[in-house]
C-alpha cells in the first residue's frame, strides 16, 4: 500500500543484484482490503517506502502460515537491502 514506482525499482535492483527472488502482488482497485500504518507514515514524513514482507496464508489469524524458506530469504533481502541501498541509489535519476 505504499509502494511507489521508484520504491519498487530500487527494491527489485537490490535484489537483482543479490540474485535474490521477488514476489510481486497487487490489490485490485475493485476489492476491498486492509490498510498498514506504510502509507500513513510515508506520506506523513515523506520517508521513501517499500511495504514488503513474508508471504503468509491468514494474516492476524491464529493459524498463520507461511514457508521456512521465506523467512531466510527475507532476512536475506533486509541484509542485501542495508548494504547495497545506498550505491543502488546514488545512480538513480528519477525525472520530477
């Protein structure tokens, strides 16, 4: 939810770069759904943002569910994330 263009790049380029895999989903405009305190903050301190996490069946629910493997590459894309972020980037030119 609050994902931009230029988030989604710089996330997708740090992973490329970690040859790490991505998952991409999106919300149709014509489904309800639940919010996250990402976009509240991101517009509210104009903090770049990327809403990402570990896939999982039955969110807030008792019986939550995802795969081992997701919490290892997770851990593995927050790590690429803090040391490839900032290279990634400088060579970014975004036309205003």
């Amino acid at each position: 939810y609050a994902t931009s263009g230029i988030t989604s790049f710089l996330f997708k380029e740090v992973a490329k770069l970690h040859d790490l895999p991505i998952q991409e989903f999106v919300v149709r405009n014509d489904m309800g759904c639940g919010s996250t305190i990402g976009p509240i903050l991101a517009s509210g301190v104009g903090i770049r943002t990327v809403d990402c996490g570990i896939a999982q069946l039955s969110m807030h629910s008792v019986r939550e569910i995802c795969g081992t493997d997701d919490i290892d590459i997770a851990y593995r894309h927050f790590k690429a994330f803090y040391r490839s972020f900032s290279s990634v980037d400088k060579k970014l030119v975004v036309d205003d």
